[in-house]
C-alpha cells in the first residue's frame, strides 16, 4: 500500500495534483477505503452561538 497526497477527488478517482507520499507495508489493502476521505460537515449555526 502507499500514501498518497491529493487536492481534490470525485467519485472514487483522484484528480489534479496527487503524488506518493510513501510506502505503507504496515497496513493491508482491506484497510485502506474512500470511506476514511469522507470529512465531517460543520454545523455553521453551533459557530456562532455563544457558551
């Protein structure tokens, strides 16, 4: 396995500017999934109240 940087993707393909980053014999090729890309979306509202 490799770790590769990246700018953006869509779908399931890397697009514009992805290069390796480094070998990865540490993990198994089940271990590594898009489902690890998905990011987390912000709720804006809990930015801007006030504790």
């Amino acid at each position: 396995m490799i770790e590769v940087c990246y700018d953006h993707f869509s779908g399931e393909r890397f697009r514009h500017g992805t290069s390796i980053l480094r070998w990865r014999p540490d993990k198994a090729p089940r271990q590594c999934s898009f489902e690890q890309l998905k990011q987390k979306v912000a709720d804006p509202m809990k930015l801007l109240k006030q504790k």
